[in-house]
C-alpha cells in the first residue's frame, strides 16, 4: 500500500495546525459557526443531530493493521467506543467533542491518515473495487491509478471549489464491485490490443436525480487518462450551476447538454490539457506502483480445506472469495450481524481485525462499498482459526450478498438531513429472515436502505430499495424493486405508496414470496423482477 513521502506528511501536518488553530477561534468566539462551517467541513467534520462527525479518509479502502488499530484507538478515547464504515470506504464517527477534533487529527496523521476532502465541493475519497490486487478477473491492479488520482486531485487549485462534491471511482474488472457507473466519473481499465487503458463513463449518481453514467470515451490510453480527466473536470467546473444546488452534479450538466456535446467539448479540452504535461513520466508511475507490488506469495501450497465443521463450511461457501493466486483466499468480514447495526464495529473488533489482517494478510484490509471489511490475502490453510477468531467476536456472519447484508444510511437516529430512521429497520429487516438456511435459499438480493432523498444508503441500486420520507409528521418508507449498482447497472423504481416501518418489513416478506413462486432456475430475484415486471408484486403487496 502507498506510504506517504515527506511532502505528503507535512502537507497533512500542515492542514492538522491550520484546523487547530480554527478550532481555537471558534471555540472562542472569533468565528460564527456561518464562518467555520466551511472550514470545518473542508476538514471532514459535520455538525449533526447530536454533537459533531468526523469522517476519516480511506483512499480506495486500503488500510493497514497499523491504521485500523488507530481507528480503534480513536474510537475508544474520543468516540462512544465504535466506528462506522461507509459506502464510500471511509469511516465516520458520530460523537466527536469539537475542542478534541483536531487532536483526533493530530493522531491520525502519525498513520498517515487524515480527512481531508471527506466533504465539500470537491474531489472526495478515490473509491476502487475491495479485492484489487487479489481478484482473479482483473486485468490490472486499479489502485495504483486511483493513488494517481489522489495525488492529483488532492489540494488541486482549479477543483477545490466544484458546483458540487464529485466523485471518481476506478475498478479493473468486468464485474463491478463498487457501482463505478454511479458515480460523477468512472474509469474501467481495460485492455486493447494488450495496451493499457481505461472507459471513461461520466454523469452518474444517485440523491435526488438519479443517473446512470453514460460511456464518454470506450478506450483512452494509460498515459492520457490523467490529462483526459482533467479536461473531463475542466468541462464539468466551466458550465456546471453553482445558481442551483439541485442542478449542480456534472449528472444534471450531461443530461441537460447530452453525452454527445460534452464529449465533444471533453476532447477539444483535452487536445488542449494535453499540450500541459501534467501526465507524469513513467518512472513516476512506477514509483507509485511499486508501493502495490504483490506480497511475497508462498508457492505450492494446498487449495484443500476441511469443511467438516457445518458452520466453518457454511461461512467459507457464502463469505471466501477465489484469489488470482493458488493457496490463497480472499475473506470477508461481515459487518451485519443479525439485529445489528449496518457498518458498525466496536472497537475491540476494529483491533481484532487489524490483528488477524497484520498477522494472516501481509499487513492488509480493505472497507468495502458495502460496509463489510476484507482480508485480501490469506492463506486457505489460515482460514479456520481465523473464522474461528471472527466468530468469537460476533464478526462471521455468513451473510455477504444475502438480505441481511444491508447497506443502510444512520438515518434519522444521527442525520440532521433525514426525514426517518434506517437503522431500526434494517434491524427489523435482519430480524425478520434471521434463518440462515431461508436468506441461503433467497440468493443474492441486495437490500439498501436511505434515511432521505440524498440516498447515502444508495437505494436506488437496490434489488430492493427503501426510501425514509416524511409524510405530513410521520417517518413514511417508500418501497423500490429493480436497482443495481453492478455491472448490470439499473435504477430501481417505486412500487407504490409507502408503508410503515412495520408495514415495509411486512411488504418485503411478501415479495421475497412472489419471487419464489415465480422464479426459474438461478434467477435472482432481481432477474426475476426484470422479466415478470412489477404487477405480481404490487398485486402481493396491495391487494
């Protein structure tokens, strides 16, 4: 993984001081919250419902067993004891004191952290698929691009104040595990003629206006891709509304203009940025790549596991994932255990797992876009006793892709944005198909719950989706069927008017009945949903 250069650290040591000294100002009345506010936010830290948020950057979901022990850390001395992983592979607290901030800062820069463009207009976190470097199916592995993109847009002078937050993913496979075309820009490396280089879809996103990305450009060489994005963001910041929040994603820009004039204008800028040199020299590349060098694999070893324990091989069968190299296996970490909370970890297991990543996956995790944490790298032979680990610590659920591997927003129990509560429902919803061997014979169906319009809980690419509004006083939950954010890519669609907490719980059992009744050998339900339509469901559901 990248290791920060001296320039990198006293840039964030910098930033640590600079927030210090605001905070201070602050606290002392010299700045108004109107003053701070953007100050504050330049630096990952909200003002919710209850007391402050602080959102910690994970640059394509990489950590370190040094580094996840710090977010424990941090969630032990300045927090209630937990963090909670997000779907844009951070981490946020939700119970920071506002004189503590900058001292949480302060610690984090010693592992090479920050939180710096966590929010605002800007470029955010560089999102990329959890299991680079170790997937079999990829062509290339992404992250040392999307570190690239890092370097590039962090602090960058013409794109530190956007129309609106923008947000790059970069995956390196045809399965998409980290829904690229949702997102403002996503890049897929590919391969042509055995050159390197990238698709380009722009104009995705999901809150209010949900889109999907439009390809710009099917192949774009490795070495242009960096002068090809900022033209791509030089288009964006030149015509994108900065009179209307609503109308200021690069998504609404696109749809307003077509994929086809803003493609066209990407390139006329394009043939400009490209005369700039702002490509780096190839041993610049390199530098950053070596950082992601495969670890040093052991040869020969066996692909064989005992599976005799019922609960180990149900664990491995729904969890472990193939790995590009023999003997080894890529193991996810479940963070939704039955009647939990979707994305949170206490402490304990936030070391816990920092231990297992340290002492069986060559010093490595990933956050993934679905609020689970992944061992990339472990050895097949390792992964008994580290289940084992795992279950002790109520963190093997063998859940992942299934109904209760919920994706769901804090909702109106944090947010000062939402309009209802996610989280009691996802613990409903949980509660509801606890039985293994029911949610087994579901299949994949991925279930994604948001709070609010804004849609942090992605529901729009739910196989199911569940949207809190607010009807006249009332938390009210609209029901959508159809999304993925996979390669499959689709936006799903209400069924109809909304329920109750207990009544969307009631209605989605329902569902989950019309879809065995119809389905054919190795639908899912969203394939089923695809080919009967809605009308048997709403039928079910409505009466």
């Amino acid at each position: 993984m990248y290791q920060y250069d001296t320039y990198d650290q006293s840039a964030v040591d910098a930033r640590v001081e600079e927030f210090r000294d605001q905070v201070a100002r602050r606290l002392s009345g010299a700045l108004s919250e109107d003053q701070f506010k953007p100050l504050r936010l330049m630096n990952g830290l909200y003002l919710q419902l209850h007391a402050y948020m602080l959102r910690v950057a994970v640059p394509y979901g990489t950590l370190s067993g040094q580094q996840m022990h710090m977010l424990a850390h941090i969630a032990r001395k300045y927090d209630r004891g937990y963090g909670h992983f997000t779907t844009r592979q951070n981490i946020q607290y939700n119970w920071i004191k506002l004189d503590e901030a900058p001292d949480i800062l302060a610690e984090l820069a010693t592992v090479e952290m920050h939180a710096i463009q966590t929010s605002g207009n800007c470029i955010r976190n560089i999102s990329s698929d959890q299991y680079a470097g170790a997937a079999a199916d990829e062509v290339a592995d992404p992250r040392p691009w999307a570190e690239l993109l890092r370097q590039w847009s962090s602090f960058h002078p013409e794109f530190s104040y956007l129309p609106r937050k923008f947000k790059i993913c970069v995956i390196a496979s045809a399965e998409d595990r980290a829904a690229m075309r949702l997102h403002d820009i996503g890049i897929e490396l590919v391969k042509r003629d055995g050159v390197l280089g990238g698709r380009i879809f722009a104009g995705g996103g999901m809150g209010r206006t949900p889109m999907i990305a439009p390809e710009i450009k099917d192949f774009v060489a490795a070495d242009d891709l960096l002068s090809y994005l900022e033209a791509a963001l030089r288009v964006y910041n030149r015509h994108g509304r900065r009179d209307n929040i609503y109308k200021a994603r690069i998504k609404i820009l696109i749809h307003e203009i077509g994929a086809k004039e803003y493609k066209r204008q990407v390139e006329e800028e394009f043939a400009h940025v490209k005369t700039l040199g702002i490509d780096p020299p190839l041993a610049e590349f390199d530098r950053i790549a070596a950082f992601f060098a495969p670890p040093a694999w052991e040869q020969g070893l066996s692909d064989d596991l005992d599976l005799s324990d019922p609960d180990f091989r149900l664990w491995v069968d729904q969890n472990v994932i193939a790995h590009q190299t023999p003997g080894y296996a890529i193991a996810n970490i479940s963070l939704k255990p039955i009647g939990g909370i979707p994305g949170d970890a206490s402490a304990d297991q936030i070391d816990l797992m920092a231990d297992l990543a340290t002492r069986y996956s060559f010093d490595e995790l990933r956050v993934t876009h679905a609020q689970n944490i992944v061992l990339p790298h472990v050895k097949k032979a390792d992964l008994y006793t580290i289940w084992q680990a795992l279950d002790e610590a109520g963190l093997a659920t063998a859940n992942l892709d299934l109904i209760s591997d919920i994706i769901a927003c804090p909702g109106l129990d944090y947010c000062s944005l939402a309009n209802a509560r996610s989280i009691p429902l996802a613990q409903k919803i949980g509660q509801r198909f606890a039985d293994p061997e029911r949610q087994r014979d579901l299949g994949e169906l991925k279930l994604k719950i948001s709070g609010c319009i804004n849609a942090c809980g992605h529901h729009h690419a739910g196989h199911i989706g569940i949207l809190g509004v607010d009807r006249k006083g009332t938390e009210n939950y609209q029901l959508l069927f159809g999304g993925s954010g996979a390669e499959d890519v689709s936006l799903a669609k209400i069924i109809g008017p909304g329920f109750s907490e207990d009544g969307v719980v009631d209605a989605i059992e329902k569902a989950t009945d019309v879809y065995k009744a119809l389905r054919t050998d190795g639908e899912r339900f969203v394939d089923t949903y695809r080919r009967v339509g809605m009308d048997p469901f709403k039928e079910a559901i409505y009466g």
